[in-house]
C-alpha cells in the first residue's frame, strides 16, 4: 500500500496509428517530493513537489469517480511484469478510504 497525494485519473484507448493495434493507458496522477541528486553527471535541485505518472489498472479507474481532487489516499498497489521487468500498478483505494468517503 502506499500513500499518496492524488490529483487526478485519466483512462486513454484506441488504435496505435502506425499499426493499428488497440491500446489502452490507465494513468495516476500524484504529487511527490522533488527529490535532490547529485553525482558526477548530473544535479537535481528544487523544492516542493513534482507529478508523478503512475500506471493505474483500468478496471480501477470508476473506483475514483467519487473522489474530490486533490485527495490524499492510500492506494492499494500490485506487481506486474512489462517490457522485462516488474512495474508497479495501482490496483485502487483502500478500503478505510471509501468507508471514509462514503460515512
């Protein structure tokens, strides 16, 4: 589970137009820290927070109909191979936050 400041949700679909196969991009939208970095090749600086774009199953997606933006939530989160590797998904709200949401 994580915890997170969310801003938004967004579900995108269609056919790729180069070879016309469907697609489907579920993405969340939250705010982390800017974090500070520094090594030989690079300097990261700043303050404040940055949008984070982070995969969202799409069958999550009208479990946040009901959410009033920006909102602080735990998510539940799960493991998913892509491309040869494991990437993180968003697999919806904690169960405390809807029974929150909801009364």
């Amino acid at each position: 589970m994580m915890k997170l400041t969310v801003v938004g949700v967004k579900n995108l679909k269609g056919k790729a137009k180069a070879t016309g196969n469907p697609f489907e991009m579920c993405r969340l939208f939250a705010l982390v820290p800017i974090e500070i970095a520094s090594n030989d090749k690079i300097v990261v600086e700043g303050f404040g927070f940055e949008l984070a774009e982070i995969n969202l199953d799409p069958a999550a997606l009208d479990g946040f109909k009901a959410v009033k933006f920006p909102a602080t939530l735990d998510l539940t989160t799960d493991s998913r191979p892509y491309r040869g590797k494991l990437e993180t998904v968003v697999t919806g709200i904690a169960a405390a936050n809807l029974r929150a949401a909801n009364g």
